[in-house]
C-alpha cells in the first residue's frame, strides 16, 4: 500500500513538474531627487530579480528580493506575493499581486529600520514570445509598518510604475 502511495504521489509530481512553467525576471532601475530644504542630493540604484511559478494560466506565485543602493543607504528586502491574472487578450494580461514585504533599510551611522508590508499591486503584462514577456505594475494600495512609522498608501499612478522583463522555462 505505501508503495502505490508513494508511487501515485511521484507520478503526480511528475506530471506537475511536466506541466510547469518556472519563470525569472525582475527589473532594475535608478532615481536622482534632491531636497532643497537640506540641499542634499540622493541617487538610488535598484535591482529586484524574482523567481516565480505559474500553477495555472491565471494563479502565480513568485518572490522578488528588493535591493536598493545609495549614497549612505542600502535597504534590502523580499516579497513573496502572488498573482492573479483576471483578463487575458492575446498576448496582453491584466492581473492585480497580493504580496507580503520584509525590508530593511540600513543609514550609515544608523540602526537598521525593519519594515513590515501588505499591499496589493495592478499590473499589466504582454507576452513577446513563448518565453519572454514585459511586465509593469502601476501602483498600488498598502500598508507598512516598522518601530518609527505607519504607512498606508493607495493610488494608480505612472510615477509609482516598475517595468521589467521576464523569461518562462
């Protein structure tokens, strides 16, 4: 009995594993702004690869790792989340991401600020071929929280957009 348990359960490994559909992708980016109260001008550099898993044509589930560099700051993140695509197209999709974040933001001369998220995140996606595909989020409604603040946030904004590009095996 436990071998055909054991070989049912492989089987059906087997076929999921078949049938799967891994991708990688992620997004880079980089942003200059200057506060002219203080005059000091900060450039940020961001990279965020994510690794993800398609379990239908409309349920994924994937983990960004969120690193951002500047001048005397570095905040390292991940969020796991997963996606919802309610329209598809053609190669177009709309989803929205349910995800969880866990960042930490390190200042030189400074304590490490530990931040904790929910949020939910729009997006679009148009698959350029069978393996690759441009995917951008727009936005979002959130909220975070660390031992110095609160946050909850809400908006459908281009300002607030992260574009990147994604490879399916």
């Amino acid at each position: 009995m436990k071998k055909i348990i054991l070989s049912a359960i492989i089987m059906m490994a087997a076929a999921v594993a078949a049938n799967a559909q891994f991708w990688v992708g992620g997004s880079i980016g980089y942003n200059s702004h200057n506060n002219k109260i203080t005059d000091v001008t900060e450039n940020i550099f961001t990279f965020s690869p994510e690794f993800g898993y398609n379990f239908t044509d409309k349920i994924s589930g994937a983990v960004a790792f969120d690193m951002s560099f500047a001048d005397h700051r570095n905040i390292i993140g991940v969020s796991p989340y997963v996606r919802y695509s309610f329209y598809q197209n053609g190669p177009m999709s709309i989803f929205v991401d349910g995800v969880v974040n866990f960042e930490s933001d390190k200042t030189d001369g400074a304590d490490a600020i530990n931040t904790f998220g929910l949020g939910v995140r729009p997006g679009f996606a148009y698959a350029l071929n069978d393996s690759f595909s441009l995917v951008t989020r727009v936005g979002g409604i959130g909220f975070a929280s660390s031992k110095n603040y609160s946050e909850f946030g809400i908006g459908l904004s281009g300002t607030v957009a992260s574009m990147g590009l994604y490879y399916a095996f």
